[in-house]
C-alpha cells in the first residue's frame, strides 16, 4: 500500500506543480537576510524545487530554491564546504548553491546521458569528484568531477527500482546502496564489478542509508526502512531500531557532525527528527516543515561525517560577523581515513588573507579530534579574514581544512540618536527611540527591571523589526504597562549575524537618556525563565 501510493505520488506529472503552490502558501516564511550557513545546520528537501534550512537545534533560517519545481532529494556539500550540492529529482539535474549569503545558484549539472532519470543521492569522494545514483531510467550510478563533468557510469544490479541512495566505503571503491527492495547491495566502482548483497534488511522498500564508523561495513550501517530506521551490524544482523509515534514512511537520513547522532525524516507526516544512535532517544523533534505529506524527501547536515571523505581536517564556523575589538575562535576536527577523531594530532592555524593575514597559532587535537585557535580583531581595519588548518599526517603530507571567513565590522551597528521613557496613565510607560543610521539592523528588544540593577526580563514578544538603514535612521514608540513605580529600561538592538549591543539603563521616573554601551560593548542574553530573558549590565 505504502509503496503503491509513493509510486503514484513520484510519477504523477502535475503534482510537483500543485506541491509548489503548497510550499509558498504553507512553509515557514523566507528570512530576508539569513544568518550564515554553519557546520550542523539541517538541509531538508521539501519538493518544489525547494530546501528548507535549519540550525542544529531545529530552529528554521531560510528556504532556497532552484526555481524548477520538482522533488528534491539528496544534497552534499563539497570537501571544500563552500559549495551545496542538490539533486532535483524531477528535473534530473544538480544544482550548486554558494554557501555564502545570498546563497546563489553557482551551477546546473544535467545528469540525463545515458539514459538516466530521477537523480535521488548525491555525495563526494575524497578526492572531491561527486556520484549521483538514480532511481529511475537505466538506473546507473554515474561519477563526475567537481565542475560537473562526466567521468564514469555503472551498470549496477538492481532490485524493486534503480541505484536510489548511495554511500561510498572508506575504501573508496565500494558502493553501498539501496533499490527500494528489500536489501543492501554493493559494487566496486574501480573494477566495475558487483559483490555480493551487504545485507537482507527484512522490508521493502529501503531509502537513505549511512555507513558507520570505520565505514568499511564492518561497523554496520544505518537505513530507512518506511516503518522504522534499522541499524545493521557488519554481518548484516539488525541490532537496532529508531521510530518516533505516528510515523511510517521513514525515507531520509544523514549523520549528525557530532558523530553521535543522526537525522531522518518521514514523508507521509514531513516530520524529522535527530536520534542519538546508541540510545535510539530522540534529541530534537518531531519538526514539521508545514509543507503537507509526501514533500520530504531528502536531508543533509553541513560537515555531516562520511567516511567516503577519508583522511580530513573540518574547520568551524564556516562564517561569522564580529565587531573589532572581540576574540573569534575557530575549531578544527581531525579525522582518519575511517571517520574516527585523531588524537595528539598538532594543527597549525593561518589567516591566509584579509586584515588580519599572517597571523598564526598551532594547538593540539583532544580525544575528540578537536583543536582550536583564537585570535582579536585589532586595529580599525574592517574586512573579511579567510583562515584555514592543516596538519601533518603520517606518511608526510599535509592535509588542509576548508577556508573559513571572519568580517569584522565598525563595533556599532546602529547610531542612537535618543532613548526616553515617560510614564503615561492607568500604569503604562511609553518608551521612544531615534535613531541616526542602522547597519544591517535586524531589530530590537526592550528590557525592563525594577532597579539598575536588578534582573532584566524581555517585554516585547517579537523582535521589534528594523525600520532604518545605513543611509537613515527612524523613530520607535513601544507602550509597556508594568503598573504603578520607578521602572528601568535597556535598549537592545541586533544585527543580521546575532551581534547585539545594549542601550541603557533609562528610568521612566526621571525621565533621561544615558549610553552605557561603548564601542566594542556588546550585550549577553542568558535564559531566566521561560518566555524572559535574563540580561547582564
């Protein structure tokens, strides 16, 4: 029945168009400017021609789209993590998007020669050429360098459909891989051979799947199998399962950076979820993209760990927007050629170009693999810094990181021109705020204590959303109603990259102005409870 009605679903022709119409009047609203792109964000494909973003924490950042409508399945980023590559199932294309803000369409790679459709699943190698497995047509797994050209094509074995999700082993050569059926198929994609069948998972059909650590298939594997997502261990004997109450079309799943979790979606309820994998407890979840059934089809997480990398060195966050004046820490992963943490492991830190070039640190990895450095933003230079890591492997090679980035900026963002407080009738206090300019302003918040002080609770339930510019400022009227007293307020703005800075504190009894913010200050929101916040001097 299940598998019946996904077929109707992917071949019926008019559907992507009336999903598309769904997606704009039902998914969550597109950020005008979003914040960057970082290693741990979620990418689910919703169909459309869309992808939904989310941080780690499944707090929803922006939708991208390629503009042709369709199912959109598998997604990988490049070793490089500077670009995103999607595959848009209906069009049987892969569309690359510039991980930097706006997130542009860098490129379209048609993937129909020979005879392929449906392009499902997407990932990279370590030597940065990516393979494309495809449901439909011949289904073959096709191989192609990172600009987009064909390299090789397999004839692969095939089960209930085509070459559907793929994943390459630590070995570099075996493929691991589904066919809506009811096993785990391989083949060696250096000698063009098929081996024998990994594993009979027990249901039909079988999606996504995800080698484990040392990802050679000894460590088992993870699989969506429509009623519940199994774990199989090296022999093929299932070990584990993960499910969530209410959902039976598990299709989509990725592993989490943190290497101790992945994520999986279903498609009949469009929820997803991370799972811890040793405990099968759910983490964050369930999450709904408000795009109806049968639209979630795919997900990737940024710096999501494969084996099929190999030997690497991750350096995070991909970006970040500081003023001058702060530290900005980066933090490299080193990994081996199976995907485990190396240890002891010396990495040197350079900012290779920018306001800050030439600036170096070395430290050496933890147990978990991680190192980090730390440097300020000095002087009055503002731009952008591009860092990377390296370090020396055994046989004498030096493995480098992806590049990074670090603008630094003017410490105001906004120029504040007035903040008063002036209390009104029946208990209320009318708080108005001018402004001179505002750069890449997101808004504001108000807080109020009953000292100067004291603690300091939110009083605004949605950010106050900028209304000036860089050119111009603009005038702001809040009405709090705290009662009868002496109240104290703090003016918050914040910028597009989650900067802040605090104005204030001002007093609604004796009704003047005061700055507490100089330049480079910066505010800190810590919870309180919920619904308030909690915010320092």
């Amino acid at each position: 029945m299940k598998e019946g009605k996904w077929r109707a679903i992917r071949m019926a022709g008019l559907l992507p168009l009336v999903i598309g119409l769904l997606i704009f009047l039902a998914s969550p609203a597109v950020s005008v400017k979003a914040a960057a792109w970082q290693v741990g964000d979620v990418f689910v494909g919703v169909s459309g021609g869309s992808y939904q973003v989310y941080d780690n924490t499944g707090v929803f950042k922006e939708t991208i789209s390629d503009g042709l409508g369709g199912f959109t399945t598998g997604c990988a980023f490049n070793n490089a993590l500077d670009k995103l590559y999607t595959t848009d199932f209906s069009s049987n294309v892969v569309v690359v998007y510039d991980i930097a803000h706006p997130h542009n369409i860098l490129q379209t790679i048609n993937t129909t020669g020979a005879g392929t459709a449906s392009n499902e699943s997407i990932l990279f190698d370590n030597a940065g050429n990516f393979y494309v497995g495809h449901a439909d047509g011949n289904g073959d797994i096709q191989k192609y360098d990172a600009a987009g050209n064909l390299l090789d094509a397999y004839d692969v074995a095939t089960e209930d459909r085509g070459s559907d999700w793929i994943d390459l082993s630590s070995d570099q050569h075996t493929m691991f891989y589904t066919s809506e059926g009811r096993l785990v198929k391989r083949y060696d994609v250096a000698s063009k051979t098929q081996l024998a069948d990994f594993a009979d998972v027990g249901v039909r059909p079988c999606y996504a799947l995800r080698l484990l650590p040392p990802g050679d298939g000894s460590g088992g594997l993870l699989v969506a199998a429509t009623g519940d997502i199994r774990r199989l261990d090296g022999a093929g004997n299932i070990i584990q399962t993960y499910d969530a109450p209410g959902e039976d079309c598990w299709f989509a799943l990725n592993l989490d950076p943190n290497g101790t979790s992945f994520w999986s979606g279903d498609f009949c309820s469009s929820n997803f979820y991370r799972f811890n994998i040793a405990t099968g407890a759910i983490e964050v979840g369930p999450i709904n993209t408000g795009t109806g059934g049968s639209t979630l089809f795919g997900i990737c997480v940024a710096g999501e760990i494969t084996v099929a990398k190999g030997e690497s060195i991750q350096l995070t966050p991909l970006s970040a927007t500081n003023p001058l004046g702060t530290d900005h820490t980066v933090t490299a992963r080193v990994q081996d050629g199976d995907g485990n943490p190396l240890a002891g492991v010396v990495v040197t830190f350079t900012v290779v170009s920018g306001p800050h070039a030439g600036v170096t640190g070395n430290d050496t990895t933890d147990a978990s693999g991680q190192a980090t450095f730390t440097y300020t933003g000095t002087g009055s230079t503002t731009g952008t810094d591009v860092i990377e890591a390296s370090f020396v492997n055994d046989a004498g090679d030096t493995i480098t990181s992806n590049q990074v980035t670090k603008t630094w900026e003017e410490a105001n963002a906004i120029e504040l021109k007035s903040f008063k407080a002036r209390t009104g009738s029946n208990g209320k206090v009318v708080l108005t705020w001018e402004t001179a300019t505002e750069v890449d302003n997101a808004g504001f918040n108000l807080y109020r204590a009953e000292s100067t002080d004291g603690s300091y609770a939110k009083i605004n339930n949605t950010l106050i959303p900028a209304k000036g510019n860089a050119v111009s400022g603009a005038g702001y009227k809040f009405v709090d109603k705290p009662g009868d007293g002496v109240f104290y307020y703090k003016l918050e703005d914040i910028d597009y990259n989650g900067q802040s800075a605090l104005h204030g504190p001002i007093d609604n009894g004796k009704q003047k102005t005061k700055r507490s913010r100089q330049k480079g200050e910066t505010g800190a929101v810590t919870p309180a409870s919920p619904g308030k916040a909690g915010l320092g001097d």
